[in-house]
C-alpha cells in the first residue's frame, strides 16, 4: 500500500515513520527544515514502540512532485487544512482518499469540499508527540490510536480495511468507528478543554486537575463543548463528559496539548480551529458558551502576536 503523510510533524512523523518501517511504501511532504533534515539524513523516531532511524524517506515539499498514493494522511495543523487540501489532489488519483488526522471537528468537511466527499473519509488520532528537532520526533506515553470511518454510507469499507491492515502492521492501534462524527466530536472534547485551559492556566494537566479550581474550569469546558455538539444533532453518549474527565485523569502529570505548547512558544497554534470553532460554532447555534467566551478573550491576543510575528 502507497500512503501519503502530508505534514511530517510530530503526528505525521511518527505514524508515518512506522508505517515505513514495516514495509509500507510511505512518501512524506514537508517543508522547511524539516524537509531539508529529511533529505540530508532521514527520520530518527523515538517512541515506546520502538527507536529507530530511517537513513532514506521520499520527501516533498510539492505534492504534485509524488506518485499518487492509496490513502493520503493529513498530518498538518488545523489552520493549514484549507490551504493544502486543494493541493492534494494529484495525490488521489487511481482511487486514493485522504484521511485528516488533526484535533478539530472540521477538517474532513474542508477536505470534501476541496477534493469531492468521495475521496474523503474521516480521522483522528490519539496521542503524546512532538517533533524534538529537524529529522527527530519523540513520541510519549503508550497512546497511539487512529480512528477513522466513512461520511457516508456503510461503516466499513474495503479501502478504510485496507488502511487498518497496515496501520496495524506497523504497530500502530486503529479501529474504524461506526459513526466517525461521534468519534471525532469525542476527540474533541477531550483535546478542545485541555488545550484552551492549560494555555490560559500555564500548567500542565497534572496541576491542572488536582486544583479546584483549575478543575472546575476544565470542566466546565468540556460541558459547553458536549452542549454544543449535541446541539448539532452528534449523539454523544450520555456518559462522554465522565469518560473524557477519566482519560485526563490518567494521563502523565506532564502532559499538555500541542495548542498549549505553540501559544506558549509564540507559535501560530490550532486557537481558531478549536476555541474558536467552539466560539462560532456556539454563536451559530444560538447556544451560549461562556466559558469559552472567556477563553477566547483570553487567548486570542497570544494568537494574533504569534501569527504577526510569523508573517
């Protein structure tokens, strides 16, 4: 199988440099120093699954430059969906799909419309990484999850089937979810609330949760965000704001999400993907969310200097 990592990051990097390992026939786009170390000396992957060095990887940073793929992974940040998806397209001919695998709810919609909701099938991921430095990504912890599933139509499907074979191969968990839109809502509001209040808190999730207050605010969060998906007909299990409490409750006390980490940084992050998907989407609906009303006000001047310094 001919896979596709669009965005050799921490998610992209990881999985991809697994699924290479295994045998598959992976090409990566990149850019930047990331692209040039990947030219110059390969992929180094450290993960709990296995340490290891790829001293060769096919690397670009057009996609059009790449033979077509089976499934194409989309591996970069939310914000940057939009912008790449109409540039996959010579990636999907013969029949290939792409699959997003970012933290935010609207990414497959993004990619439908630009490459036809044919060609699409919905993603997410689970899991602690980061890209360490050019040509070496860390990943921590033992999650390494990727769910995926059709729009449309039947559960499961032969090329969905075909994606989980190899991705199993390669050591890495994945289950083809009977309603991809709970799934990904889900996701959702597990990383939404932790990525928002750990970067107005400044704390890991350790201190995050063991602080009422903090705590409650955490909460809070994820309650506005399971309101607003089923104020858009997603039907969330009863119980999805008690298990998504549980899984950060197990979590390595260190941990923090990507969008913390990038606003801590000064990086352009995920904010108007998540927090402010909440927001408008929220708005939207008609449905009042002010905690993240509060959230948004709080973070969105360390976004605007992030991406002013960026440009």
């Amino acid at each position: 199988m001919r896979i596709a990592v669009v965005g050799a990051g921490g998610v992209g990097a990881v999985v991809g440099g697994l699924l290479q390992r295994s045998g598959q026939e992976v090409a990566f786009v990149a850019r930047g120093p990331q692209l040039e170390a990947l030219r110059d000396r390969g992929l180094e992957v450290v993960s709990p699954r296995g340490t290891f060095h790829l001293p060769r990887v096919e690397v670009e940073e057009d996609p059009a430059r790449l033979a077509p793929a089976d499934a194409v992974l989309v591996c970069v940040k939310g914000w940057q969906v939009p912008e790449v998806a109409p540039r996959l397209a010579p990636l999907l001919r013969g029949g290939g799909f792409a699959v997003p695998l970012e933290n935010g709810v609207e990414s497959a919609g993004q990619l439908a419309a630009a490459l036809g909701a044919e060609r699409v099938a919905g993603g997410l991921c689970f899991m602690l990484s980061r890209l360490d430095r050019p040509g070496v990504v860390v990943h921590v912890g033992e999650s390494l999850k990727v769910t995926v599933g059709e729009l449309t139509g039947p559960t499961r499907s032969p090329r969905l089937e075909a994606l989980q074979r190899a991705l199993q191969a390669a050591q890495v968990d994945c289950t083809i979810a009977p309603d991809i839109g709970v799934a990904t809502w889900e996701k959702f509001l597990f990383i939404e609330p932790l990525g928002a209040v750990g970067a107005a808190t400044r704390v890991p999730i350790g201190v995050l949760r063991s602080l009422r207050e903090s705590r409650a605010l955490l909460v809070a969060a994820a309650e506005e965000v399971a309101a607003l998906a089923r104020a858009r007909g997603v039907e969330l299990p009863a119980d999805a704001v008690a298990r998504t409490l549980a899984t950060l409750d197990r979590m390595p006390a260190e941990a923090t999400a990507s969008m913390q980490r990038d606003l801590a940084a000064g990086r352009p992050s995920e904010l108007f993907d998540q927090t402010g998907a909440v927001v408008r989407l929220g708005r939207e609906a008609a449905l009042p969310l002010p905690v993240h009303a509060f959230l948004w006000a709080v973070l969105l001047p360390q976004e605007q200097a992030a991406r002013a310094g960026a440009a």
